[in-house]
C-alpha cells in the first residue's frame, strides 16, 4: 500500500460493509426497467444525443433495438461505434453529454431518456457467443500501439479488425488504463474493466506486452523502424505539483495514487483511512477521491477549491454525489502551506482566501487552516515528459505539452498518429480517447491501404 | 351534472354504458359486481340451446404497444358454457334485484325458426328488457350455422330478426358482425325484419401474433392455434366508420344504434354517440380495468357535456353524422398548411424525416448557431397531409392551419378536372 500514508488508521467498517458501499453508483436496469425505459425513446432524427456524443453512437437505432428486444442488435450497434461501450455507459458524464442533449431533457418531457443505463444493459445482456467483429483478410501490416488505455485499445481493435497486426505496449500489469486504474471503485465495479479487454481482444490479432515504457525500455525511434505504424495513447501520467515547501511529507499524495490504489485492493478494510480528509482540486477526480474516502468511513472530508462553484469541472450530478455522501466544498481558497506535526507527516493545511479581481485571481489577505490526516492533490494531470525523451520523440511538435494532432489524429512525424488524453483534441474523456483510437486507426488502415495499391 | 339516463329502442337506463355480451356478464355475480359499479346495464353472455356449449382452455391473446399497452385482444370463447336453465334463473333474479338497469339477452340459435319459437319465450319470462340476436360471433359457431354465418347473409338477417319479432314482444337489438363487404346490407336486412335496432360491431377475425419458437399463433391450444374475434382500441376506427354508414344510409335513417367496438373511456363513447349511436357497449376496457373504469366514464362524459351546454345524450347525438360524407362531396379548394409552434418545439426531428422521406420534402432541417436543429415549412411545398402533426410527440406543437383561398365550395362532382363530373 502507499507508504505515505501507512501511518494513517485502517477503515472501522468490515469488508461486507465497504463492499456495499462501493457497489454501484447506478444498478443495472432490470428488464422491465428497460422495456419503460427503452419505450420513452422519440427515436429522434439527426438526434441532439448522438450529436453530442463524442464516439458517435447511434443511439436511437441502439435504443429502438432493445424496444424490439433485440439486445444483441442494439449491443452491436453500441460497440461498432465504440468498443468499449460497456465502460463508457458506465463512466461516462451523460448528464454533459447524450443525456443533456436529449430532447426529452426538460420540464416539459419530465427527464431524458437514461441513455447510459440503457446502453450498458444491452451490452451486458447481449450474450454474444462469439465476438461480434470478424476481421478482414490479414494485410501483413503491423502496428505498434503505445498504451493499452481506452485510445489505444480501441485503435487496437478497429486496426485488428482491419486485418492488421497488433502489438500494444503497456507501461503497467494490467491492461485498461484509466478504465483499471482511475476510476472510482463504485463507477465501475468488480473486474468489469479486465472482462471488457478481454472481450475486445477476441477479436485476435492484438499481442499486448507490458511493462514496456516509452522512454525508460522503449522508444520511438525503434518503434517507428519495426512496425509500419505507430499509435500513442500515452495518457497523462505525470502529477502537478502544489509548489509548496513539504509536498513530499507523509500524509500529502496525489488523488490518483490513491484511487489506483483503492481499485486495486481485494480487501476495503485494510486500505489507509484519512478521517480527516483534504482533496484540493474540482475536477470529477476530486470528487471521486472525496466520495470514496467518504465512503470508507472518513468523518470530515472536505474539498478545496481556489475558484468558485461555477468553475468547477465537476458535473453538476457529481457534485450532487459529493453533497450525498456528506463531502463538505470550500471555495475561493488557495492552498498556501502543508501543516506538519512534530514527527514531520501532515497535520493539515493553511489557506488563503482568494476573489477575482476582473477575473484574476488575487489573495483577499485572510488565511484559515484546516486540519487534516491526509492531503489529496487533484488539481490535474500533467504529460510525462520522460516518455518522449528519446531523439525521435523528441522532435513532435505539440501544442503546450500535449501532443499536437490533427482530426485525422496524425501527428508531426510521418506515420506516427496520437489520441486520448496525451493530446490537445477534443474533452479528456474515456468516450473522446475511444473515438481518437477509432479515427487513428481508420487514418492509419486508410494510409497503408493507399500504400499498397500504389505499389 | 348532465343527465346520463337514455331510452334506447324503448329500453329505459341511468346511463348509456352497458357491458357488452361477453365473459364480463356470463354469470350473475359479474353482472351484479358491474351494477354495483354503475353500469347502466349489460348485455348478458349468449344464450344457446342446450347442451351447452363446450370452451377450450386458452382463449385469449393480444396485441400490444409500447410498453406492454394492450391494443386489442383475440378471443377464441364460444358462448355460455353453462346450461340454460341456470342463466334464465340467474338473469330472472338479477332483473328482480336491479330494476332500473338494462338488461338484455343476448341469444343465438339454430337459423331454424322452431329452435327461435322455443327459445323466446323463455328469455321473455325472465323479466329481461330485450334481446340482442348475436349474428356476429365469428369463431366456433359459424361451423355450427350460428353467429356470423347467418350475420354474413342478409337473408337470414332479416329472416331470423322476423322470428323474433313475431314470437316475442322484446325489442329486437340484431347485433351486426364487421367481416363482411358492406355493413349497411346487414343493416338494412335487420331493418326490414323489423328491428328495433342494431349493435355493432361485433369481433373481427384475427390472428395477433405468432409464437416463433414454437411456430404456432396465439392464443396456443396445445401446439395449435385458431382464428379468433378481435376487439379493444384498436378496432374503434373501424367500428366508427360502421356505426357511420349506417347512421348516414338513407334506408336505415333513425334506426337505434347501439354503438361497441374500442371505448375504453368517456371520449370514446362520445364519439360514438356524435356518429349517432344511442347507447355504447364496453367489454375489453372493463376486462383490462375492472369494472370500476364506468365510474370515470360517467363523470367524464357528464362535465364534458356540461362545459358543452348538452343537457342529455340526445342534445348532442348524431351531431357528425351530417359532417361525414363521401369523398366526392369534400372540397377539393380547402387547403390547409402545417404550422410549428417553436416554443412546444423539442427537436426530436421526426417530423422532417417523415415528410422527407415519406411525403413532400416541405419541412427543412436547418442548424442553429447553438447547434441544434431548427424545422421550419415550406408553406409553398405543404399539401396539409397532417402527416407531420401525427408523427410529433408534443401535442399541440405542430398546428394545421386552414388558408383562405379566396376560392368557393368545389367538390369532384363539380371540378373540371374531373372527366366524368356530372353534367351541371
């Protein structure tokens, strides 16, 4: 477990306990949940849902599918614009997204149509005996694909089924990304994230190699030699840092080492308890880390943020979740120094009180502290500028740090493509990182197809 | 509140909503449940001669909408599978107990006029307020000679509605099957044999759906299937247009309609009675419902005839039947134009598409700056299908309006497009 925080207490409540509240956020519908549910659909023409969903889903068409009761129909609808539909109709924000756009979202209508929930039983009840996808005749291409995170899964799988083969390289054990390793535990519960690779990988073709990291045992220079094209879904790995003096004592951690952390544990009970919790940050990973310390049985968890409500990056339903599970939001206040107590670990932290000043940022002069046993940085992911450290990588062009694509996913270097979140396009989202993997392979098979009749 | 009460064919009742012959009044603890409920009266279950008649097990299937919503229901039930003697002892107490609500007989019988002769006077005896002669049954006894096979030809119509009137003093309601060509040669046969008025319709011949694991239809008998009589909402147009060719045929003109087919609520029944029928009868709402549903009926029916100025049925009664017409007669310079409503707007853009794809390209598709999706007519393109205003989901939102041409009447008796008008 994280040594930072060993020193902390372990959860009061047992296992059975904590696993029922980290079951899930939203249960499955049941099939009469469905059936009302599936029936509310106008199935729309030129939909505001499908428009508004980054992977393209035709979602009227899935949804019409599951009315008729045709749930392997509607499943294959879901997964040939997206293949990891499963995890998206379960992580993805439908409330900015699909949900928002439908027409049925409004006073008048009472609610949208539950669009996610609808998904996500199509796809667990399709019964698929054999995977759905054939692929086409082998074209002896091969393919490296960096990152076995959503992007390049799906670039995976859409390259696979193109007839090329695959080899993605994996920095970590397991293969899902952020779908393993980042999501909050009760979003996406049990093994759900493994089966869903697993599944994407009958499709054959796909070889994933891991603990293979780009700049420590592998670079793109090789890459780029060995296989006729490249694909980097890199992600965003790296953590920003506060820029305060003691960042590194015990009990100070970034959010996302400790949610990885919590997913990984087969037993709730024996995983640090910060009874007095400090997220600072306002994105869904704050409230993900709040919601579940929450949940563990923390007493005071509290949220700081350096901006007001309307900025946050929180969804409106995830801050709902937050104020459920009884996790109190500070706004307009700055972290400004980590509190420590005599043996050096973190005993809180002291703010300064912020305002907008013609939308600037100053400190207003007052400071408050609050004590804390563990403090949890979200204030966002940075780009691992160690993955592209060798001479070639070196030479991408990017926009800030992010890799800079264009919307067929191409990047400065000829045939190497990047998408998800190591890249400026589009929202960091599960969904968007699935529809770049979709585009880059379709640039890709494109690409090479074009090579071949040339020759 | 409005007066419900009605004489109909010299049968007197509180109100118009009678049960229609049917399992709901097959014996008297359903019938007098019914009158505890407020039902005006009930037609009760076909009488035959005995032995009585023998019932399969399965009997009933249906046909559904979204969300499991039953639209119509098949029924494959002969009648009453109990013995004479016990309806007519049955029928005598229940009149006994209820003298002020309807209650009719419904009968059927050998096409033999000694089988009528015997029959009549016994259903008389019961104290019963009339007969209703089911010619319209169409599964089961037609292979006997009974229900629809004698409602097909009008020459037994007629023949068997003058049995009933030379050996018995009850008014004579002949009930009319719909599966058939021309619902008025029916009626007009049960006219000239004397009755006292007519009931329609009676169930249409029907398959729902098909079992297509076991590859047989519904309602399954064993590994076998059976035609059977449609009924429930979604036969009330057809029924409808029944009740209104009759209501509108110069040889049937002021013969007592007893209106049946789909009402399921107040609405419906007034419709029927705009049409010109006198009383209504229900079967497959109450078997949905429950036969508290005519307590909704009868209030609904009442204020809205009250917000309407109608002191009773007979105010308002047969009030479209002089609005429908043939087709000839329509205007053919009438025009209208869809118009949407932006504010009910919703963007669901199935109005487009229908008439994209389906009719006169006269609704465009325009995106907005905010991105989503603005529909508009093209007035120059609408014919006034109303096709539009049926597939939108908000009601209201999408409104036919009626343009001033400047043109006069023209029907296509008249126009001159016509090569066969009629010389003027």
């Amino acid at each position: 477990m994280i040594d930072a925080l060993n020193h902390l207490p372990r959860p009061r409540a047992g296992a059975d306990q904590l696993a029922e509240a980290f079951s899930d956020l939203a249960p499955p519908l049941t099939a009469r949940q469905a059936a009302v549910e599936s029936a509310r659909c106008l199935y729309c023409f030129d939909a505001p849902c499908v428009n508004a969903c980054p992977s393209e889903i035709d979602i009227p068409s899935f949804i019409h599918r599951i009315s008729d009761d045709n749930l392997q129909g509607a499943a294959e609808r879901i997964l040939s614009a997206n293949i990891l539909g499963g995890s998206c109709a379960r992580v993805c924000p439908t409330e900015i997204l699909c949900q928002q756009a439908c027409v049925r979202n409004n006073a008048q209508e009472c609610a949208p149509v539950l669009i996610g929930q609808l998904q996500r039983y199509a796809i667990d009840n399709a019964g698929f005996t054999q995977h759905p996808f054939q692929r086409s005749p082998a074209t002896g291409k091969r393919i490296a694909v960096v990152g076995a995170g959503p992007a390049g899964l799906s670039c995976a799988h859409r390259l696979a089924m193109h007839g090329h083969e695959v080899v993605v390289f994996e920095a970590q054990e397991k293969p899902g990304g952020l779908n393993e390793y980042g999501i909050a535990r009760y979003k996406l519960v049990d093994d759900y994230a493994q089966r869903e690779v697993e599944f994407l990988l009958g499709i054959g073709g796909i070889e994933i190699r891991y603990a293979q990291r780009l700049g420590a045992n592998l670079t793109l220079t090789e890459l780029h030699q060995q296989y006729h094209a490249v694909f980097l879904g890199l992600g965003l790995n790296a953590v920003r840092q506060l820029g305060l003096p003691d960042e590194d004592a015990p009990g100070l951690l970034a959010a996302t080492d400790y949610i990885r952390e919590l997913r990984q544990a087969d037993d709730l009970s024996r995983v640090p308890l910060a009874d007095r919790c400090l997220v600072l940050g306002a994105g869904n990973t704050a409230i993900d880390m709040a919601v579940q310390m929450s949940r563990l049985g923390a007493r005071d968890v509290n949220v700081v943020y350096r901006r007001g409500i309307a900025e946050m990056g929180a969804t409106a339903h995830e801050q709902d979740i937050a104020k459920h599970d009884q996790v109190r939001l500070h706004t307009w206040a700055r972290p400004d120094a980590v509190l420590l107590d005599d043996q050096g670990r973190v005993r809180g932290m002291r703010f300064a009180r912020t305002q907008p000043v013609a939308g600037v940022l100053h400190d207003t002069g007052e400071t408050f502290e609050l004590a804390a046993d563990a403090i949890f940085k979200a204030i966002g992911q940075r780009f691992d500028e160690a993955s592209l450290s060798d001479p070639l990588a070196a030479q991408l062009a990017r926009d800030g740090e992010r890799i800079r694509v264009d919307a067929q996913l191409r990047t400065s270097l000829a045939g190497v493509y990047a998408g998800g979140d190591c890249t400026a396009l589009g929202q960091d989202l599960t969904v968007q990182a699935v529809q770049h993997g979709k585009l880059a392979a379709e640039a890709i098979h494109a690409q090479l197809m074009l090579n071949v009749e040339a020759a | 509140m409005a007066d419900l009460s009605i004489v109909f064919a010299g049968i007197k009742a509180p109100n118009p909503f009678w049960l229609a012959s049917a399992p709901p009044t097959d014996k008297a603890y359903n019938v007098v449940r019914a009158f505890e409920a407020g039902w005006g009266g009930v037609v009760w279950k076909t009488l035959g001669e005995d032995p009585a008649a023998v019932n399969v097990s399965s009997r009933y299937s249906a046909h559904y909408g979204a969300n499991r919503v039953v639209q119509g229901i098949n029924n494959i039930e002969l009648i009453t599978d109990r013995s004479l003697e016990i309806n007519l002892r049955e029928i005598t107490q229940v009149k006994k107990d209820w003298p002020d609500r309807a209650l009719i007989v419904s009968l059927m019988v050998p096409c033999v006029e000694a089988s009528w002769k015997f029959i009549l006077p016994l259903v008389e005896a019961t104290g019963a307020d009339g007969i209703e002669l089911n010619f319209g049954c169409p599964h089961g006894m037609p292979e006997r000679g009974m229900g629809a096979a004698v409602g097909q030809v009008p020459e037994y119509v007629e023949q068997v509605t003058r049995w009933c009137k030379t050996y018995c003093s009850l008014p004579v309601i002949v009930k009319l099957t719909p599966n058939i060509t021309d619902i008025r040669q029916s009626a007009r046969a049960a006219h000239r044999g004397g009755a006292d008025a007519v009931s329609l319709i009676n169930t249409i011949n029907s398959i729902t759906s098909v079992d297509l694991d076991r590859m047989v239809a519904h309602p399954i008998v064993g590994d076998q299937s059976t035609h059977g009589g449609y009924c429930g909402s979604a036969v009330k147009p057809i029924a409808l247009n029944m009740v209104a060719e009759i209501a509108r045929d110069p040889q049937t003109r002021g013969l007592p309609i007893c209106g049946i087919g789909g009402i399921g609520n107040w609405r419906d029944a007034a419709e029927f009675i705009a049409l010109g029928s006198g009383a209504v009868q229900v079967c497959t709402a109450a078997m949905l419902h429950g036969f508290r549903i005519v307590e909704d009926m009868k209030d609904g029916l009442s204020r809205w005839m009250d917000q309407h100025g109608h002191s009773s049925l007979e105010a308002f009664r047969g009030l479209a039947v002089g609005h429908t017409t043939d087709w000839k007669y329509l205007d053919i310079n009438y025009k209208s134009i869809a118009h949407i409503d932006q504010d009910a707007c919703i963007g669901c853009g199935r109005c487009h598409i229908a008439c994209e794809d389906t009719s006169h390209q006269a609704i465009a598709s325009t995106v907005k700056p905010d991105g989503t999706h603005l529909y508009s007519v093209i007035e120059e393109e609408c014919v006034g299908c109303n096709l539009c205003q049926i597939t939108c989901p908000v009601e209201n939102c999408i409104d036919m309006q009626a343009q001033d041409t400047g043109k006069p009447y023209l029907n296509w008796t008249q126009d001159p497009r016509n090569p066969y008008r009629e010389a003027s």
